[in-house]
C-alpha cells in the first residue's frame, strides 16, 4: 500500500507535468506577452481597452447581455425543472433527456438552425408578419436580441441540469411535513423548496455567466460583425489585425471578469448558506 | 382532470420544448426543401441536398480529420484523466485541492484565453495549424470531463479491492490492470464519449489554430452557413442531428446517461 | 507450498512492534507469538489495536518499529503482495466484475501458474467450500454468507503461510455466523491452517482459537488458551470482557480463597494478588444460585461455593432465565446483577433477604488500576 501510493503519486505527477506543459505554460507566455511592448514592460494594451470607446462599449454589451440572459435563463430554467421534478420517476427521465438533448448536439448545427429561424425570411419573422400585415417584420439576426436568444438556448440544459439536481436533493418528508402543518402549496413552495434549491440556482448562475460572458461563436454567428462579444475582438486583434499582444490583453480581460464574477457568485452562495 | 393552473403549466412547457427544440426542426425542413435556405416556408420537396451531400469531399474530409483528432485527443484525454485522478484521490500530491482546481482549469478559463494562448504557445515551435497543435489543444480542454468523472469514481471505489488484489499477490501494474481499470471504466466510458463529443464540435480553440489543410468539421460548417453559403449543410446538420438523436436514446436505454449527467 | 514441509516453529513472530498514528503509539512493543497451524483471535474493544496488528502482518501497513517474522523471514517492510498470506476481509472485497471462478483464480493467475494448475486449485477449493455450482455466478448475485465463503476460497486457494481474517463475521445476521463459524471452524481442522483471526465478539474468539490475544489501548492484556482466559482473567479489563461484568470496589483480600467487601466475606476463584492487599472483585453474573433452589438448579453445592445475604432491589424475567438486581448491605453501596438459569416464582419481593451462593470459580481479584 505504501508502495502504491509512490505508483498514484507519479501518476499524478505526470498527469500535472503534461498540463503545466500544455496548459500553465501556453497561459503563462500569452500572460507575459500581454505585458511588454517593443521589449519593454508596458500596460499599453490594457490601457487601450479601457480608453478606447470601441472597447469599452462591447465589454459593457458583453457583460449587459451576460447578466440579462443569466436572469432569463435561471427563470425559464427554473420552471422547467421545477415542472420535471413534479412528474413521476419514469416521466422524469423522458422530459429530462428532451430538454437536455441540445447538450448532446453540435453548437455549430444548433446556432445554424437559429440563423434559419431568426432571419429576415425566417420563420419568426413570417409569424410576426402574419401577425400584423403590413409591416416587414423586425431583422432579428445579427442583433444582440439574436445573441440573447442563442445563449439561452446555450445555457439553457447546463443551468436546468443543476437546478433540477437541487430540486431533486429537496427531501419530500419537508415538503409534506409543511403541507400537514397547513400551509398553502404556494407558501411551502416559497418557504420551503425554493431556499432549498439556491444551492442549485448558485450554481447555474456560475456557469450560465461563465458560458455567456465567454462565449465566442454565438455572437459570431447571430451577432454578425456588429454586435461583438470580447472574445471576437481578441480574435479580431490576433486573425485580423495580426496585434498578438493586445488579443491577449483583451483575453486576460475576459478571464479575469469571468473570475471575479463567479467568485462574486461563490460570495453570496456561501453568505447565503450561512444565513 | 387537470387544474386549470397546470393546463397553463402544461403549455408554457409546450413553448419551452418548442424553443428548445425549434432549431433542429428547422433544420430538418431546410434539408429537404427546394428553395433558399434562409427561406420560410419552404416551397419545393427535394432531396436534391442529401444526393450532394454524399458527393462534397471537402465536408467528409473535415469529417474525417474531426474524428481523428477526437479519437486520439479523447485517449490523450482518457490518460490525463486516470493518472490525474490516481494523484488527486490516491496519491501524495501536495495541496491537493489547488491541484485539483488546477486539472478543472480548462473548464474556466474562457475558450478564447485558451485558443489564444495555444496559438502563442505553438507559434513559438511553428507548429500551429499542424494536426498535432490541435490534437494537444483539445486533450487539455476536453481532459476535465473525464477528470471529474475518474475522480468521482475513485473516490467512491473500494480501497479494500485493492487490498485484496495485493494480498493475493498482486503487483501495483497487475492490480492496476486486472482491478483498477476495468473498476473505473464504465464512468471513464460515459466520460470519454462526452469529451470526444467536445472534440468533435470544438469551434473557438480549434479556429486560432486551423489552417487551410486542417479544416475541422465545425469550422467547415461555420464556412458553409457564413461564408460561401452552401445548402448541402442543411441535410448534413438534419443527419447529425437525427444520429444525434438516435445516438442519446441508445445511451440512455444501455448506460442511463441522466445518471451521469452532471457537468 | 506442500503442508508437509512446513517445520513445526514460531509461523509469525512479532517483536516489539510499535506503530504511531499521527505521531501518538498507537502501538507500543508488542510482542506476539504463534505456532505453525494455531488459530490465534485478536481480541478486543474498537480501537484496540487489533485491526492494525492484522495490517501490519498483512504488509497493508508497515510497523515503525520493532520486527514482524514470518516463517523466520523479516518480512517487516515487505509489500503485501510479496508475503504470501491469505486474507478474508469484512466486506468481502470480492472483485465485481469477475465471477467467482475468476475471484478464486486471482491469486494463482497473478503467481502466473500454469493454466492446469489454476483450473485444478481453483476448482479444489472451490469444492472445499461448497461453491462449485456457483462458480460462474457474479458476486451480487450471491447471498451475503456466500460472497463471504468465496472470498475464503479465494484466500485458501493460493495456499498462504498464513490466513488472516479481519472481522469475517460481523457483517452476517446470527443464524449464518454461527454457520459460518463452524465452516471456518471445520476447515482449519481439515487443512490445519496457521490463522490470525481478528474479532470484537468473545464468542467466535473462544469457539475459533487456539490462542486468545485481548488487547485494550494497542496493548495485549492477556495471551493465552480459551480455556485459561475464561476461568483465570488475568486482569479486570479481560474479566470484563469475558463476563465478569459485576465491580465490587475496595474490597480486601483476606486469603487466597476469601475477600471481604465492607464486612461481606466472598469466596474467590483466581488471584495473583498477595492477602492482605486492597483492591477490586469481578464476578459473573451467573454461577449464582438462591438458598433452597439448588435441586431445581442442579448445581451441585460444593467446597467452593458459599452462601451470603443480599437485598433485593429489582426482579425481572429474562426468557427463560430470572435476572435480579442486588445489593449486599443495605446501604446499597455494592449492588450488583445475577442472572438464576430457571424461572424462580414468585418473583422475590423487592428490599426482601435472599441468601445466595456463590461459586468461587466464576469470582476474581485484582489490585485497584
């Protein structure tokens, strides 16, 4: 047995080597290059993104549009599990493979359906046009209203997935103990399943923000080249632009919002459960 | 009989499946119809679409190439996972969970922090756009699902097992072989065909890398729905997304993926 | 390894041993012994020690001081795998994925026998235990007492120098541990196998061994045959263990054969201790008979029982026993419990006089720990 730990602990050893290699280092040089101009050590590309206007106003749509489809998302989200978790053990299971099936679908496919769906002669726009004739409809792609849509459609089976783990954790004796103790089904559902299920709510909320705020090919492909996330200026900068150092910088940006607001997110989550 | 507060629960769901579900059903009419794809509503049957599919090299080559980098960056991947979790559950790493938090990093970091920092990391050997770029590429950010997963299950695995297996006089690689894997492989399993999956449909790493001769399926898609729009894509995406299908339910009948869905 | 050649010497030797937990002994100096062919139980409360002296035969653990000989070899710092003993464990520890065939075949596969051979062990001891209709069963498809006897098959089959049992039977429900304890029992006399059996439950310790080691706080109290450890306890705690469960404190040894507790003279079986010295009395709860009952009883009076008055505090029924809460003065400074074998009615009223007798063999002496 001692011996064998000897055998994990190269294992694991190795398993970090190859991930300092390939992941710390990578981090690490693209870090360092963000940092220095001609050779020197400069803050140039981080004072640029927060001066220039251009920047500065997608890294406000990049973090309005996350924290707008965060909320959506939860809600619709939400209601979801909460109607699964209602239905009978079999039924669960069919409703929960259907509304996670999207997980298990190329991203690239879905967004393709929704450029069909949002455009000019899409099906949403010929239903609004039915709905009121004469006008022309609204052009829905290539809007930050498309960009919404498509990562709720995004998020959507991560955020269910974990509420409706949460909601699952909810012990019925509670719920029935309440009921017996005459409070109403509304009031139970506030007092008693719902603070019950925040653990699930944090943790949607984490990772819905972390998918949106970072989100690359959702506005690539429904935002057209006018409604851009961070991301696709730090793509920009590198593939257009050629300018490494301030795609970089623009990158480490993003990362460092992501951090900052999940540890935010991990803030209340704890006080929350203290309270 | 239904309240009439859940026949409006029942119809809300109605539109939530619907919106969930609307853009593979778009998809699969597009494919079969006539005019241009941006089109609605459709005005001709034809398969004309399915009959160029099969004929377009360029798409089943990207096919191809996405299937061998997800083949070899899911062992890659597979590996890292075992031998991380071994270390993590098993071994003597210090400060573990930093370590742990560490293999988890990949899920964090945005993807496009990861992409450029590969492109800088790869540059400096001139080695972007090359296969092995991305295979490497893709073993790092798909290994945590089969991290977690492989931890999970050593964490609940029978330390006693082992013991047995050493007393009876196992060796470490015997028992390794004979008692450890074939213990960890049905999670391992459920772990490695998500993160091939990943593989399979990575755009934003994969596209700081790519080069002309290494078009990954989903950049292809992306060229055949954006740039030189091109209609084949349409029952290509209907036939992904019905194998899709066909594929989930078959996991779900054999392997009960809602059980293991928590990522 | 062929039975016949193992000499007749010490099989496992500890000497010494010391094992720290967190840097506090857990173990301290241990000394054991154990002849070729003995069943020997580590017995004794959670927390003894007992697990961690099996663990450290087995290799599972090493000790960080002292040395552990087996068949003369110092096998102190040798992995499990290299020291060829057998181990039944608690939870089975069978192998999930293979069937019992493949679990009783591990051990002979992984000492890379020929295949004949394998299939000749395996199915041997397959037999020897009653499995062979179950040989291509998987684990979870058996009974609890069965997945138990398969993992004895598979420690049996790779004919170890010693077996060791860790707390075999506390998984199982009564009936099938008294079963299995007969198993076990018939099978080391069969194959007269050097065995080291740990247990918290005196029961399997006295019906199995050879030897009884109990040990309290990593520490053996008492080293000795069945037989000795129940009739001469050789300290309170042992006593205490095997049934002496009634205290009488400061109590004074008159002679080797009599104590007086606060006046009360009562006879004594077993002591060490020198006249004259203050100390603690340990009695059973039965070899107590009331006055006038004796022919009903069947206890036979002799030299060494004697006769004395308590006052009864309570009286209640047990089965088929009758269970009386007592005290010998008054005062009610020494109570204690007996337990008559037989239904005594009426029940004795309670503050009433009873005479007693006592047998002297079931009532011991210590000094005051």
């Amino acid at each position: 047995m001692i011996k064998n730990k000897k055998y994990y602990t190269i294992a694991g050893w190795l398993a970090a080597l190859y991930f300092i290699l390939l992941f710390l280092v990578p981090l690490l040089r693209m870090f360092t290059l963000s940092f220095f101009s001609e050779g020197k050590i400069s803050f140039e590309y981080y004072t640029t993104i927060f001066t220039s206007p251009v920047y500065l106003r997608v890294l406000y749509r990049t973090l309005y549009v996350s924290f707008l489809v965060t909320g959506i998302g939860l809600v619709i989200g939400y209601a979801i599990s909460y109607f699964i978790s209602q239905k009978s053990e079999k039924q669960q299971k069919k409703w929960l493979i259907l509304v996670l099936s999207p997980m298990f679908m190329s991203l690239t496919i879905r967004l393709f359906g929704w450029m069909m769906l949002l455009g000019q002669e899409g099906l949403i726009n010929r239903v609004f046009s039915w709905l009121s004739p004469g006008k022309d409809g609204i052009p829905l792609l290539f809007s930050y209203t498309a960009v919404a849509i498509g990562i709720v459609h995004y998020c959507l089976p991560f955020i269910i997935l974990n509420i409706y783990a949460s909601l699952k954790r909810v012990d019925n004796a509670l719920i029935e103990a309440s009921l017996m103790l005459g409070e109403s089904k509304v009031k139970t559902f506030w007092k008693v399943i719902f603070p019950l299920s925040l653990p699930g709510i944090f943790a949607a909320a984490s990772i819905s923000f972390a998918l949106s705020a970072s989100t690359f090919l959702v506005p690539l492909m429904l935002g057209g080249p006018n409604n851009l996330f961070v991301s696709n200026l730090a793509y920009n900068a590198i593939v257009n632009m050629g300018d490494y150092p301030q795609g970089a910088a623009l990158s480490i940006v993003l990362l460092f919002i992501v951090v900052i607001v999940l540890s935010i997110i991990s803030f209340f989550e704890r006080r929350s459960r203290i309270a | 009989m239904l309240s009439k507060k859940s026949k409006l629960f029942y119809v809300v769901m109605c539109f939530a499946i619907f919106f969930i579900l609307s853009p593979f059903l778009i998809t699969v009419i597009a494919s079969v119809a006539g005019s241009n794809m941006f089109h609605f509503p459709p005005e001709q049957f034809t398969l004309m679409n399915y009959k160029n599919l099969f004929q377009d090299e360029q798409l089943w080559q990207s096919v191809w190439l996405s299937f061998c980098i997800g083949v070899t960056a899911t062992l890659l991947a597979v590996t890292i996972g075992i031998t991380a979790a071994m270390g993590i559950v098993k071994g003597q790493l210090p400060m573990k969970n930093v370590i742990e938090s560490f293999f988890m990093g990949p899920l964090i970091v945005p993807l496009v922090t990861v992409g450029i920092s590969f492109l800088v990391f790869f540059s400096t050997f001139q080695a972007e756009g090359t296969i092995w770029s991305i295979i490497l590429a893709h073993s790092v950010i798909i290994s945590p699902y089969v991290t977690r997963i492989a931890c999970a299950n050593l964490r609940q695995s029978n330390e006693m097992l082992e013991e047995a297996a050493m007393m009876l006089g196992a060796g470490f690689w015997y028992m390794f072989r004979t008692v450890l894997i074939p213990s960890m492989l049905p999670s391992v399993i459920s772990g490695a065909v998500l993160s091939f999956l990943v593989s399979m449909d990575e755009y934003t790493v994969t596209v700081f890398l790519a080069q002309v001769n290494t078009v990954t399926l989903p950049i292809r898609i992306y060229q055949y729905t954006t740039i030189d729009i091109n209609p084949t894509i349409t029952a290509f995406s209907a036939m992904i997304i019905l194998l899709s299908f066909i594929g989930l339910i078959v996991l779900e009948k054999v392997f009960k993926i809602h059980k293991y869905m928590d990522f | 390894m062929d039975r016949s050649d193992i000499q007749m010497s010490s099989t496992i030797s500890l000497k010494g041993v010391k094992k720290l937990f967190e840097r506090h002994a857990v173990i301290e100096d241990l000394n054991l012994q154990l002849k070729d062919g003995e069943f020997l139980s580590l017995l004794g409360p959670s927390g003894a020690g007992k697990t961690t002296i099996l663990r450290m035969i087995a290799g599972l653990e090493y000790p960080d001081g002292g040395e552990i000989r087996i068949k003369s070899r110092d096998v102190s710092t040798v992995p499990p795998n290299k020291r060829n003993l057998g181990m039944v464990f608690q939870q089975y520890a069978l192998f999930p994925h293979m069937t019992v065939w493949e679990n009783v075949a591990y051990g002979l596969k992984a000492r890379k026998l020929k295949k004949e051979m394998i299939k000749e062990k395996a199915n041997k001891y397959l037999a020897l235990t009653g499995l062979s209709e179950l040989a291509s069963r998987k684990p979870r498809e058996l009974s609890g007492g069965q997945q138990q006897r398969v993992s004895l098959a598979r420690a049996l089959a790779i004919e170890p120098l010693v077996m060791l049992f860790d707390e075999p039977l506390s998984n199982l429900d009564a009936r099938l541990k008294d079963q299995m304890l007969q198993e076990i029992h018939q099978l080391h006399q069969k194959l007269k196998f050097t065995a080291v059996y740990v247990t918290h439950d005196q029961n399997e310790a006295l019906f199995l061994s050879d030897k009884i080691a109990v040990l309290n706080g990593g520490k053996i109290e008492q080293f000795d045959r069945p037989e000795m450890i129940l009739s001469q306890p050789a300290t309170a705690f042992v006593a205490d263990f095997f049934g002496y469960t009634n205290t009488f404190a400061s109590a004074i040894l008159k002679d080797e054969h009599m104590v007086s507790i606060s006046g009360v003279e009562l006879p004594v079986g077993y002591t060490t201790e020198t006249p004259g010295s203050s100390g603690i009395v340990k009695m059973r709860e039965n070899g107590v008979n009331i006055v006038g009952n004796e022919e009903a009883s069947g206890l036979e009076p002799s030299k060494a029982e004697k006769s004395i008055e308590a006052y009864v505090i309570e009286a209640r029924y047990l089965g088929s026993e009758t269970k009386l809460l007592l005290r010998l003065d008054q005062e009610g400074e020494h109570s204690f419990s007996v337990k008559i074998p037989q239904i005594i009615r009426p029940l004795p009223e309670i503050h009433s006089k009873i005479n007693l007798l006592i047998n002297a063999d079931y009532v011991t002496f210590y000094l005051e720990e």
